[in-house]
C-alpha cells in the first residue's frame, strides 16, 4: 500500500486567484502518476498521466509536473473559475500499472 | 459508446445478504477495477483485472469476490455483507495500450452506493 500525501486538503480562493497543489509519493519502484478532478456527484474524471521523471502536462489552464526522484508531483490551476471547484485526486502507481492508489484528495473551492 | 456501467446505483441489504454489483465497459479495456469511496479516505481498491480469466487482490478484498468471463463485465460479489461494507463502490477500466483517453487512464463508472443495514 503506498502512503500517498496530498495537501492542502482544502482550500478557498477567489475567482482569477491561481493556485497549486502537492502530492507526495513513495519514490521507489515508481510507475506512474495520476491526477484525477472529482466534483460533487459525479465521478472521477481523468486530468492527466505521466511517467517520466520531468514531465510536465497542460489541459486549458491546469497543468502538472512530476519528480519522480523525490516523489512528489504539482497540480497548478492559472486563473481559478468556478468551475474549477472540485475535489483534485492523486494517484499514483507501483511496480506496474496495476495497482493506482489514490490520495485523499484536495478539495478546492473558487469563489465567485 | 456509454463507457463503464454500473447497476444498481443505489442498494439496501441487511447483514448477512448476498448480492452483486455489475459493471460493464464497452471500450474494450482489458484492466478493470473495483474501488470503494469512505469518508475521509481515498478511494481503495478492492480488486482489479488485467484481462479476462485474470484477477487479483488490491488493497481490501476482504469480504468481496470477482470474476472476469468476458472482457466487456467485471461483477463484484458480497458473500455475506457487512455493515462495514457500506460504501459507494466505483468500477474503473483502462486501456493498456492507449485510445482516446491514453495508456492506462482510468475511465470510472457513475458509482453504486450500498448500505448494509
């Protein structure tokens, strides 16, 4: 089971704010990491997946990085929207795609 | 294409029932999972498999049972449910090799909530 570290675990900022986000991870036997958008209701929905060490991801105005040589991985969302609010999961995988384990996630709320 | 399937969405059972959560993928994945959702803890993985005829334990399987006959579906069995077991259960597929999503996205159904009373 891999001790997966997100933070903050919630966090509020205005409209047009940017803002980022942590996930720690074990560094050893790394596979891949996962960042998921999870709103109220629904399901979680694929962000990105990346697995080499450096990668770094954009989607509109979130994007992500990854050091998998220290174990830690960065959510960053440019110019927070409403919409934005939703709970961000990482998850990241081991020793194989098989096994993704989910951190708690953060939950971001933007204010309008 | 309507992605991951999973019925019922909601379900009461009483301590010591059996049931089936059924999940279905029309993606032609070959990796399906089952996840279960508490509050204040990430999703954890029940079980998962990587093809058909082919499961595996994840990280809490006890209690629960799977079986893969084809690759379309992905059943997750409660024995002998428990209050313990009352949750919201998520099936997840991926495909290994890429499609429109990429290598090993997970693609989650809308989730099954059950409550064991």
């Amino acid at each position: 089971i891999l001790n997966v570290e997100q933070s903050p675990q919630s966090l509020h900022v205005q409209e047009g704010d940017s803002t980022n986000f942590t996930c720690s991870f074990p560094s050893s036997n790394f596979y891949a990491l996962h960042w998921y958008r999870w709103e109220t209701a629904k399901s979680p929905e694929a962000l990105f997946v990346m697995t080499l060490n450096g990668d770094e991801k954009k989607k509109g105005r979130i994007s992500a990085t990854l050091n998998t040589k220290e174990g830690y991985s960065y959510l960053y969302i440019k110019g927070s929207q409403p919409e934005d609010s939703a709970t961000y999961l990482c998850a990241p995988s081991s020793g194989g795609y098989q096994k993704v384990t989910f951190g708690i996630g953060t939950k971001l709320q933007v204010i309008p | 294409n309507a992605g991951v399937t999973q019925t019922p969405k909601f379900q009461v059972l009483k301590t010591g029932q059996s049931m089936t959560l059924q999940c279905a993928q029309d993606m032609n994945h070959e990796y399906m999972s089952w996840y279960r959702q508490d509050p204040g803890m990430g999703l954890r993985l029940i079980h998962y498999s990587v093809g058909a005829g082919i499961t595996d334990q994840g990280e809490v399987p006890n209690g629960y049972n799977v079986s893969r006959s084809t690759t379309e579906d992905f059943p997750l069995r409660l024995l002998s449910a428990a209050p313990s077991q009352t949750s919201v259960y998520f099936c997840a597929s991926s495909s290994r090799t890429g499609g429109i999503s990429g290598a090993n996205v997970l693609t989650f159904g809308a989730g099954s909530r059950l409550t064991v009373l």
